[in-house]
C-alpha cells in the first residue's frame, strides 16, 4: 500500500462485529442474560473460569473456563433434581479463588432452602472444585446430584461470536464407573484436551453429565472433589487441590516468587492506600505469565481478565514501567520476552516491519492455523519506542550493564524502525496505518474505532501520528543516549541522538501546538497533516515525555484539571466541550487509572505536585468503592453526578496497568527514583495521607528503607 493510497484509508477498517474483538473492551461488551448481572470470574496466570453468581456456566453464554485463547469448559451447571440452586452469595475470594453459597430450590418432596450448598473453586493449571453440600431437613431425603458438562474448544475470538461447530471433531471418552470425562479435539497440528476427574466417582454417566443419586439424613454432610486437568498442544496442565486460607507455595526459584519478595511492605496512616496498593499487588500476581527464553525463566503481565489474559506490548510495557520501582524482575521479563518476538522482516497480514516491538501475542487455534494474525500481531505505533523507555528504566534500577549491553541490537533495531518504518508521513513522526485485512484501524492506546477524532467528531484518516507517541519517541532516544555514554559506550550515538531528539521537539512544538481554546497539543496529525484538534488526555502523556517546554506545561496543567476535563475522580480522555465527549464512550470521557497515572507522574515532573497529589487521592477514593481495586476505566460523569465514580459497564477487572497504577501513584507522591545510582526521595504527601514507610524497596541490587512525611524523608539500606 502506498502512502497516497494509506492517506485515503479510513481509520476503521473492519467491519463492526470484528472491531470490538480487538479493542480492550471487546467481549466485555454485552454480556448475555445468561451469565446474568452477578459474574464471578477467577485466574491464575493463563487460566480463568467465568461464570454466573451460582458458580454455573450455562450453554450459549460466553463464559467457561479458559487458557491460552482456547475455551475448555463451556458448560458447568450443578442442578439437585433437575432444578437450578438459589444464590445466598457468592464472589470472589481472591484473584485465583470463588465461594458459592447456594440452597435447593423447591421440587415436588423437597421444599426450598433445605439443602445448604457451598462450592470452592480455585484455578491455575486448570480447575480445581471442591462441593459440599448438608442437609437440614427434618426426615431423610434422597436428592440427584447433577453436573452437566461440555466443551467447544471455541477459540477466544469466536466465543461473542457464532463460531465453527467443532463438535463432529471433539471425541469423548468418559469413564463407565463414573471417575472421569474425557474430551479432545484436534485440527491439524492444533490439540487441545481436558479431563474431568470425581472423587467420589458419580454413580451415573449421562452423556456429559455426572450424577450422584444421594440419601441424606438431618446434618449429614456429603462433599466431592472435582480436578479439571488441561492439554494444550503437547503440554499437560495440572491442578493442585487447596483450602481457602491456604499459602499457595511456589518453588523459590520461579519468576513470580522472585518479585513477590522484592515487593517493599508499605506502612502508611492512610489504611485506603494501603489497601489499594495491597490489592494491586495480589492482582498484579494473579496476572502473571512465566516463560523460558533462552533457558532463562522470566515472568511477565498479561493485560487483564477475562479476555486479555495474554501479553499486549503496550500494555505490558507501561504496567513495567509503574511497577519497575517496587521490583524489576517484571520489567526485565517483558524485555526479554519482547526482544525475543522483535520482528525482522516485513509481513503484511501481521502488520510486521523490522525493529518492530508486537502489540498482541495470541495462541489459539484460530491464530496458530493462520487464520488470524496475533502470533504475533505487531499493530502498535508506540510499543517499540515504550519498550525503549523500558529499557533504560530498567537500567537506572538495577545498573544490570550485561542485560543492557545483550539487547543492544534489539534497541538499535528499534530506533530503525522509528526513523525508517515508522516515519509514514515523511515528517519526521511515528504514525500508522494498518496493511493488513484484519489490522487496527487505530494503533495507540486510544485503539477504539473512534479513539482518534476531530473536535467536531469527524474521524481522521490514514496515517496518523499520535502526539503521544512523539513524547514517547522523545524520551527514548535521550534515554537510549544515556546508555550509549553509559554501558554502551558509544559517545558518537549518543550525540546523534540528542541531535535527533532536540530536532523533533522543535518540530512537534511547532506543528501539533494548537493556540486556540487556551492553547493545547492536537491529539495527532491526519493523512495529510491536519492537526486533529480533538483536546485529549494524551497531553498529559507529553508532560510524562518531557517533550513539553515548562511555560506551556503551566498551560497544559491548567487544561487537564479544568472543569472540562477533571472530573473529581480523574482526568477524562476527552474534553466535555469536544462534539464526541460521552461519558461512557470507551475513549470519548471515561476515566482511565493508567491514563491519570501518567498524567500525574508528568504533572510531578514538571512542578504541578499540588494538581498532581489532586489526582492521586481523586483515584484512591474512587478505589475505595470497588473494594480498593481500580477498574480498567470509569464512566466519566462529574463528581457531583453521583456521591460515588459510576462505573464503565464492561471494564475489564482486573486489569494490569489500572493494577499498576496506585504502584505509580505512591511514587509520585514519594517523589521516588532512581538517578545515577542514587536513590532520591522528594515526597509530597498531603495532610490527608499523612505519613508513609516502604521497607525493602529493591534497587541496584540492595533494599532501602524510606520514610516519608509531608515533604520531609528519608533514606537508608535495610538492615
């Protein structure tokens, strides 16, 4: 595609259906009356299960259990005589464990409610479910127990969707005493299997269905354990049996253990930013994929429950960056794995161009067979300049020189892409503008259908080059020169790259400035080189960049916290006064945790701690209503709409960067970083959060201690 032709290309290539697949909402939207109001979904690195407020998953609904992109299980319902429970309560308990209270409902013999029912449920490596049930009835009773089960192997991008019936190809192979069901499928070189395993065995096979038939006595009791192992491909995956209260131990040497014990404990007279940071953390776990490269074992976040449990560059990136601080061994497996997928050569239907840093990684059926493009798919215009800004992060933490000097070639690989791939407008600008015939229309982090728009509602079309993307590219080529003087030694690189990064800050003041409305930054460049005049929170991205001049930051800080765009609980994505603003549109006002993360952080940066700390404790308090756990986004109404944030109806909870961001909150507020081998500490807490202690912060390999109070602090090695 040329570039004339890439300029007359809307920004929305898809077709509608398709295009919700890929942004973060995607099968958020519209959930079925079947799985009701009330789901209940729990995960352990790559497996989920998400289900109604029973526990059951019925058949038709877009819940199941699932890992790796494929769904196992898409039924699990559990009926006693052939009638649904009623639901006393039921949630989660943590991120990878669900209780459900339940009770009998009336049946011909057995009124309502003399059943108790409680049903465990804990996933990682499959599913394990434990069922108790106790009866209270006066005089003994005999109940059918029954679970009916089914599997569609559905890939994830077919589960919203009428996907291809796979049943001809699925073969079962159950057990005749009851102990277990079977079911497998294969096409091609893609296998998938899973087991169900009872103990006790069930006294009837049904076609997929275990049934108990039970005689119960007043009190009597009556439980059954149930293992759900996994097959994917040539790898088995096995569930371990647990308790609620159970300590979940992992071997010492594995990735996820390594971070959880360099997570510093905070102490702090505000219980709600203990609370949020704790929950953050617990999620940020929960959200863990571990891989070998090379041999070496590293961990990384996947982008949130319950449909992005796999890595997005963007994503994982930024959620690096907000948690390098409290932990590098994240970031430096993000790194790792993303160089290890950089591209090197140029594919259209995966959007891949040499130097590329990927967007999505996917590995179910559908994209391992060729028939979608996500293993992986490389439509993001900001990850590989954000994988540099990670890059150098990690560096100032940990000073791990022989980490550095090894991805060298993939940071030079980088910056090529930048100035040669790139480049789509031939003005010195990252841009973008898919090739490929299921590509993103927009590949920011505004990756919605109508993200990217003019003040006046129009959308723009292709390529275009997004102001934060510039920032970043900024950033990383002055962050890239800090390690040609350092590790890398290389004075000659480093020359030409603040060369080339004062150049595009010269020329990004002058062509994305816009005078009017008080002066602000366009969200971006059109085809032909318009500036999109749409006010947007990217600006504050710009602050995070440091590719804004300091008298025009005093403007953009006045701009982000007026009544236009600060709605009490954050910053909107858009501007009340733009034509577009809605405040439950995905990117069009809605309040996003990792967007104001940034926001803040580059408010800080630039002196604005006050409208800084003004967001931060606006984000706390709105964490307060969801139990200290901040959602992918809010709805963007104002403060004095409602006395609590009204939520996003389909936020992905949880998600890793809204995890991240109390992490990049408190080092805000701290004035936290690393600069020189130096750990420097310029707090700056308000009376509100009085004082805080983060004991074992890790960096350059050792652990601190810090204390902070108002804007007092200090700073020693832990003992």
């Amino acid at each position: 595609m040329t570039a004339t032709e890439r300029r007359r290309t809307p920004a929305q290539p898809w077709p509608e259906e398709d295009g919700e697949l890929l942004t973060h909402s995607g099968v958020c939207r519209d959930l079925p009356p079947e799985l009701g109001p009330n789901t209940v979904g729990v995960l352990e690195g790559r497996t989920f299960m998400f289900s109604n407020a029973r526990g059951d998953v019925p058949k038709g609904s877009i819940g199941g259990l699932l890992h790796d992109d494929t769904r196992f299980l898409d039924r699990w319902e559990l009926s006693i005589n052939d009638a649904p429970l009623l639901v006393l309560g039921s949630g989660t308990v943590d991120p990878f464990s669900a209780a459900f209270f339940l009770a009998n409902s009336e049946r011909l013999g057995l009124p309502a409610n003399r059943v108790g029912i409680r049903r465990q449920r804990f996933v990682g490596d499959g599913m394990y479910e434990r069922i108790e049930l106790r009866y209270f009835g006066a005089d003994p009773v005999e109940l059918r127990l029954r679970l009916d089960v089914g599997t569609d192997f559905a890939d994830l991008f077919e589960i919203k969707e009428s996907g291809r019936d796979r049943t001809p190809e699925i073969t079962r192979n159950h057990e005749a005493d009851g102990s277990t069901l079977r079911f497998a499928y294969r096409n091609g070189d893609y296998a998938a299997a899973v087991r169900v395993a009872a103990d006790p065995a069930a006294d009837e096979v049904d076609g997929d269905a275990l049934i108990w038939h039970l005689r119960l006595s007043r009190g009597q009791a009556w439980r059954c354990e149930l293992r759900v192992p996994l097959r994917c491909g040539d790898e088995d995956f096995e569930p371990v049996p647990r308790s609620f209260g159970d300590v979940f131990e992992r071997d010492a040497a594995d990735p996820s253990s390594r971070w959880l014990a360099t997570v510093p404990m905070l102490e702090s007279a505000s219980d709600r930013l203990v609370a949020a940071y704790q929950k953050s953390a617990a999620d940020l776990v929960s959200m863990r994929i571990e891989k070998r490269i090379h041999g070496e074992p590293v961990v990384l976040l996947a982008a949130g429950l319950p449909w992005f449990m796999t890595v997005f560059g963007r994503d994982t990136l930024i959620t690096s960056y907000q948690t390098v601080a409290f932990g590098p061994q994240v970031a430096r497996g993000a790194l790792v794995v993303l160089a290890a997928h950089q591209a090197r050569e140029t594919h259209d239907f995966t959007d891949r161009e040499p130097g590329k840093i990927f967007h999505e990684y996917r590995t179910g059926e559908l994209t391992q067979l060729g028939m979608k493009p996500y293993q992986p798919y490389y439509g993001g215009a900001d990850t590989t300049g954000l994988w540099l800004v990670l890059l150098s992060e990690y560096w100032r933490w940990t000073r791990d020189d022989e980490l550095i000097c090894k991805l060298r070639p993939n940071a030079e690989a980088a910056l090529r892409w930048i100035d040669e791939f790139g480049d789509l407008h031939g003005n010195g600008y990252v841009g973008y503008a898919t090739r490929s015939s299921q590509g993103l229309g927009n590949q920011c982090w505004r990756d919605s259908r109508d993200g990217v728009q003019f003040a006046d509602g129009t959308i723009p079309a292709l390529p275009i080059a997004t102001c934060e993307t510039q920032g970043y590219t900024y950033d990383a080529k002055l962050r890239m020169a800090e390690l040609a003087d350092g590790p890398w030694q290389d004075p000659a690189m480093a020359a030409r790259l603040r060369t080339e990064a004062a150049a595009l800050r010269e020329r990004f003041n002058r062509d994305f400035w816009i005078p009017e409305r008080g002066g602000y930054y366009a969200i971006g460049l059109d085809g032909d080189g318009r500036p999109i005049d749409s006010m947007t929170s990217n600006m504050g991205h710009l602050l995070w960049s440091g590719i804004v001049p300091q008298e025009r930051a005093d403007v953009l800080a006045a701009q982000l916290m007026s009544d236009e765009m600060f709605s009490g609980w954050g910053v909107r994505t858009l501007s009340t006064s733009d034509h577009g603003y809605n405040p439950i549109g995905y990117h069009l006002g809605t309040v996003w945790p990792h967007d104001n993360s940034l926001i803040a952080a580059g408010l800080a940066r630039y002196g604005h701690r006050d409208d800084a700390v003004r967001i931060v404790t606006a984000m706390l308090e709105a964490s307060a209503y969801s139990e200290h756990r901040l959602p992918e986004a809010l709805s963007g109404y104002d403060r004095a709409f409602g006395r609590q944030p009204v939520p996003y109806p389909t936020a992905c909870n949880p998600q890793a960067w809204a995890s991240g961001a109390p992490l990049l909150f408190l080092r805000t507020l701290l004035g936290l970083d690393a600069v020189d081998g130096q750990l420097v500490l310029d707090p700056h807490i308000p009376e509100s959060l009085g004082w805080i202690r983060l004991a074992g912060s890790p960096a350059f390999g050792r652990r601190w201690d810090l204390d902070a109070d108002g804007t007092r602090s200090s700073v020693r090695e832990a003992g």
